[in-house]
C-alpha cells in the first residue's frame, strides 16, 4: 500500500525514471511547496534515499492507515 502513488499525466511523464528525492526538490523548490504536497500525498519525512526505503514505506503506511482509519470511523 504505501508504495502505491499514481501519478496523472505531466506529473508521470516529469518523474520517470527520476530518484525521489532528487524529483521532490526539482519539482517542489520551495520547503512550503513540498510540505503542502507531502501532506496531501502522505509522504512521510525521512530521508528519501533508496537505502531509507523500508522506513519510508513504514512511516507511510502509518500515515495512511491513519487517514483511513479517520474517515471509516467518521462514517459510523
């Protein structure tokens, strides 16, 4: 789940093959601008190198499971 982030396309075309973080900063230069998207699109802070990729994908999957768990609990 938490490494499931469909990009539409521009967004999929600009990212391609490009490591993440280095697509994040190029394509978010300002810190306000990456925080906005990293909130929307659950992306956790850590460092987003590919060696982090196991703690990327569990904080992720935090924040994900947090956000269903939000909404599922509002509809009861």
């Amino acid at each position: 789940m938490g490494n499931l982030q469909l990009l539409e396309g521009e967004l999929n075309l600009e990212k391609k093959d490009i490591e993440f973080s280095k697509w994040i900063e190029g394509t978010h230069s300002s810190e306000e601008g990456r925080n906005n998207y990293c909130q929307r699109n659950y992306i956790p802070e850590c460092d987003y190198n590919i060696c982090n990729f196991k703690e990327f994908i569990d904080k992720r999957n935090i924040l994900i499971k947090g956000y269903l768990t939000k909404i599922l609990d509002n509809g009861n």
